[in-house]
C-alpha cells in the first residue's frame, strides 16, 4: 500500500521550491512537481484560469451591439487563460486525483487574490478533498516551518474567497459592458480629443529673489504669482528690485511637534516610491514582491494594514539585530536594541490588523548588494521606516516671512523652508493653467509629480537666468 501524502499547491513555481525547501525530507524535482515521501509540491503560474469571454456565451455576441448590453451571465463560466496555463492546470488536476493524496493545502498568496487563484483551479478538477491553508507573511523558512504548523482549516477563509470572487466577476461585468458601450458611443471621446489637440498655449512668467540673509522669495500680486499676457514686466520687475533693499513686514515662527510616520501598507509605500524614486505602483509592488519572495527580505507587501499584531513584538528586537551590520541602518537599529520598552502603543493594534501586518524588513540576514537597484530602494524605504515608527515626536521650529522691497510694483513671497532652497536651484513649474483649477479637476497634494502631468496639459518651461548676485531670476513656462 503507497504512502498517503498531501499536496501543496502554490502561486509560483518560486514559492513552490522554498516551501520544498523549508519542509521535511528529500524532494525530487519533476516538471510539473517536487515530490517528496510525506508532501508534493506543485504551483500555479499566477492565474491560470479566468472567466471566459461573452462570445463563449451566445456566438451572436461576437457583434459588438448596443441592443445586446449588459450582457449578464446566469452563471460565470471558467476556461484556461492559454495553452501553457492549460498544461499546468492539467498537471495540478492530476495531482489532485491522485489515490495517494488525501488533502490539499492552499499555499498560494495570503491574500484575495491568491484565495481566487487556488478556488478556480480547485473548482475546475472537480473532486472533493479537504483542503488547508497555509498563511504566512514572510517567506523564510522559519516562517513557513510555523506557518504549517497552525494550518487553518479551509472553510474559514470561505468570506475571502467570496469577495475575491465577487470583485473577479463585477469586474468582468463593468469591462466587458462598459468597454462595449465606450466603443459604440465613442463620439465624446473624440470630441475631447479634438479639444485637447486644439488648446492654445499661453506662457506666463514667475519671478524669484534671493534675499541676505538667504532666503528665496517669490514675487506675488493679490493671490497671483504668475505674469500673463505683458511678459516684459518680469524684466520691469527684475530691473526694478535687484540690490535693492527690502523689508520684512511679516515673520511667524511656532515650535511644532511631529508624529512619526506610520509603517508602511502597499499604497504607502507606493506614494512614496512614486514621490522619492519617481517608481509606478505597478514597479513598485513588482520590487516589493521580489524582495518578499526571492530575497526574503521584507514581510507580505499586500496588505492593508499599517500596524503590527501583538505576537510580531518579541521578534521587533531580532529583525533590528539583522539591520545591525548595514552602515545606513545602524543607527536606527541601535535606537530600537536600546530601548528596554518599546513605545508601541501607535504601532501595534490587533483590532486594525485583518489578514496581514504592515510591512516590515524579516529577521533573517540581508545582503543587499544582491538587490537590484529597485530593489535597494523599496528595501531602503522599509528598513528606515521601521525604526522610525516607535520614536518619540519630533519637534521642530519652522518659520515664515513676507518682505517687501522698496517699490511700489514688487513684493515678495517666501518659500515654506527658504533655507532647504539652493540659490541655483531652478524654481520649480507647479502649472500652466491660467486661473484655478475647479476642486474636481485640482490634483491633490498627494497626487504624483508623473500623474500631475497626465492630469493637466503637457507644458514647457524654460528657465532665464542672470547671476546669483544680481538676486532675482525670470522663468518662462509655455503650456502646450
């Protein structure tokens, strides 16, 4: 009689071979599988198997019909994604019929979308076998040695698994009904288009000064800096103000206290890569994963989560120790190791961690100059990030002025931090859009440097510049 074994399916053919790796015993490595005495491993290739498409329905909705929308399935139906996705489906099926399995664990990512991968392939062998899940948020192998020890049984991620369908089927509806009808009433589009394509440019000029003591200014008129329409004042203005003397009218300084920033969740880390590193958050997620999956270095980077669960605060202290050795991190890690508390009323609650933590580095040994240079970067955010969150607030001094230079026609407003503004420093062209904005339309300040130019016309600045010492400098900006 053959041994009974379990099969565990993973989401990677990667995360297949860690989890053959961190398991007991010797495993053979076939095509489709690793093969061990007590577990066979085999994965999935992402998704590889989808809804199909209307047409697979009714042959008529091959025609692309006003009068044939919403199209709404009575019940969705599954195929393979492409021929290769066809073969590994088969390959798991297989496995999963096999007389000598008698349960499946659910390896796949700890997430929605890891829970639809596996019910899809497991719906679509058509077999009734227990089935675990494996929950892990970091891929060491301690971590998967623990994870399999508290499996968790498979009917209680059933709610995860409903959603994710339910976000897999909405969006098949609102693609496939609304692709058809944007296709067939496409007249707006165009008329937008044509627009656009018709917009004139009208440049305008800003008008900056370095003060003594330094301090950079911006000429200002009511609520406009900018000069439309007689681009020849700027140079007016210019010739009017500089070696001048001015006047500080107005000087404000208050001492602020600073909360330190949460830990990281994946839309967090993705503004910030987006701001620092100019990164989509599609790179990103692609880094983070990377480093999650390959290299062990980071926790689960899908989640939602910014804070920690109580059972992660004996393991805080080891993953400093792992920073210890990398010069950037020593002192941030040095900070943590000295505490004999750790502050953490803001960073752990259980109550707002649902499947996943926020993100943090793991405590295993991290040699970075493995990583590739997305990777650097997204590892760089993590790791100084997760000493920061436990600090004391931060309190700082920050001051404002307005000044007025002797002339009735200028006056100056000054940059929020004058002294972190180089006097060479090309002023920035914020926008080209005569007037405000609508609320509608405005980019928030959250909003990327890469988003804000899809948001408003494509422009073109030009900076004019004189010496340092002459004290003010003119910017052309030209929006096309």
């Amino acid at each position: 009689m053959s041994r009974v074994k379990t099969l565990v399916v993973a989401e990677k053919p990667s995360v297949a071979r860690d989890l053959a790796d961190a398991l007991p015993g010797s495993f053979t490595n076939e095509e489709t599988h690793y093969e061990g005495d007590e577990y066979v491993v085999t994965f999935a290739v992402g998704h590889l198997v989808q809804l199909v498409d209307p047409e697979v329905y009714d042959e008529k909705l091959k025609k692309w019909r006003m009068a044939d929308l919403p199209i709404v399935p009575e019940e969705f139906k599954l195929a393979p994604r492409d021929a290769k996705a066809n073969k590994q489906l088969k390959a798991i099926h297989k496995l999963m019929k096999r007389d000598d399995v008698d349960r499946i664990i659910n390896a796949c990512d700890a997430g929605r979308e890891g829970e639809l991968i596996f019910a899809y392939i497991y719906e679509t062998a058509g077999i009734e076998k227990p089935v675990q899940r494996l929950w892990v948020s970091s891929m060491t192998k301690q971590a998967i040695r623990e994870g399999f020890e508290r499996l968790r049984p498979g009917e209680e991620l059933q709610p995860l698994e409903a959603a994710a369908r339910s976000r897999s089927e909405a969006d098949w509806l609102i693609g496939m009904n609304a692709t058809r009808a944007a296709t067939i009433r496409g007249r707006a589009w165009v008329k937008r288009e044509r627009e656009i394509q018709a917009f004139t440019p009208e440049p305008y000029r800003l008008v900056r000064a370095q003060f003594d003591p330094r301090y950079e200014g911006m000429w200002f008129e009511g609520n406009e800096t900018r000069i439309f329409g007689d681009l020849a004042r700027a140079e007016q203005i210019v010739d009017k103000v500089t070696g001048e003397d001015g006047t500080v009218e107005k000087m404000e300084q208050k001492e602020q206290s600073e909360r330190p920033p949460l830990l990281y969740d994946l839309t967090s880390l993705q503004r910030d890569a987006n701001r620092r590193f100019g990164f989509s958050a599609r790179r990103t997620l692609q880094a983070a994963q990377s480093l999650y999956e390959d290299k062990k270095a980071i926790t689960y980077p899908r989640t939602s989560s910014r804070y920690l669960s109580g059972d992660l605060v004996p393991q805080l202290k080891p993953t400093a120790e792992t920073l210890l050795p990398i010069g950037d991190y020593t002192a941030g890690a040095r900070y943590v190791l000295g505490l004999d508390q750790l502050p953490l009323q803001r960073v752990v609650n259980d109550a707002r961690v649902d499947d996943h933590h926020a993100i943090i580095p793991t405590d295993a040994e991290h040699d970075v100059d493995r990583y590739s240079p997305d990777e650097r970067r997204i590892f760089d955010l993590v790791a100084r990030r997760f000493p920061s969150a436990p600090a004391a607030r931060s309190r700082s001094s920050p001051a404002g002025a307005a000044s007025t230079v002797s002339s009735p026609i200028s006056t100056s407003r000054p940059a929020r931090r004058p002294t972190r503004m180089p006097a060479t420093r090309a002023p920035s062209c914020r926008s080209s859009r005569r007037g405000r904005a609508s609320s509608a339309s405005r980019p928030s300040s959250r909003t990327s440097r890469r988003s804000r130019r899809r948001a408003t016309p494509r422009r073109r600045c030009s900076p004019r510049w004189r010496p340092p010492a002459s004290g003010s400098t003119t910017r052309s900006c030209e929006r096309r």
